[in-house]
C-alpha cells in the first residue's frame, strides 16, 4: 500500500486532493492508493519520486539506490509476464 498520508504530511502538501492536482489525476485515483486498492503506474512512480516520495513510501520497501530500485522493479515485472504467458513458474519441478 503506498503511504500517501506520511508522504503528503512531510513534504507539506495540504491534502490528497492538492497532490491528485499536482499528478493531473483525478482526486479518487489517490485515495484508492491510500487505502490500497489500487498502486499507481510505472509513469505516476516516476513522479512521485521526482516530487520526493521515498521508496518506502511508495512500495514499502527500501532499496539502497535507485538502480537497485529500478532493477528490483523490473524483475518483479518480468516473473508476473513470464508467469501469465504460462513460460515460468515459481513452483518446484
């Protein structure tokens, strides 16, 4: 779940609404990740963090450099394609 509420809270933003006006989204699309229904996309990542939004904030996770953010990133996005198109499995053989 991304923690929306702490990020806005320390980098000073007044409300959720503020930060969706800033994103140019619609004020449900934040809320629905604040209360983790939805996570926003790969584009909406990107500015987030370009608007200071940790990785821990973000993913719940804390990764040492952006490389190893992007990297863990992608490999999560490459086992749930190969997983879907039915090529990998997590399962043992």
């Amino acid at each position: 779940m991304v923690k929306v509420k702490e990020f806005i809270a320390r980098v000073g933003i007044k409300s959720l609404d503020e930060l969706a006006e800033k994103l140019e989204l619609s004020p449900a699309t934040v809320y629905s990740w604040s209360q983790g229904k939805r996570a926003p996309t790969y584009d909406v990542c990107v500015k987030l963090r370009r608007l200071g939004m940790t990785s821990y904030e973000l993913f719940g996770e804390v990764f040492p450099t952006d490389e190893e953010f992007y990297k863990n990133r992608v490999m999560r996005s490459v086992d749930r394609f190969l997983t879907d198109i039915g090529i990998y499995t997590k399962e043992k053989v």
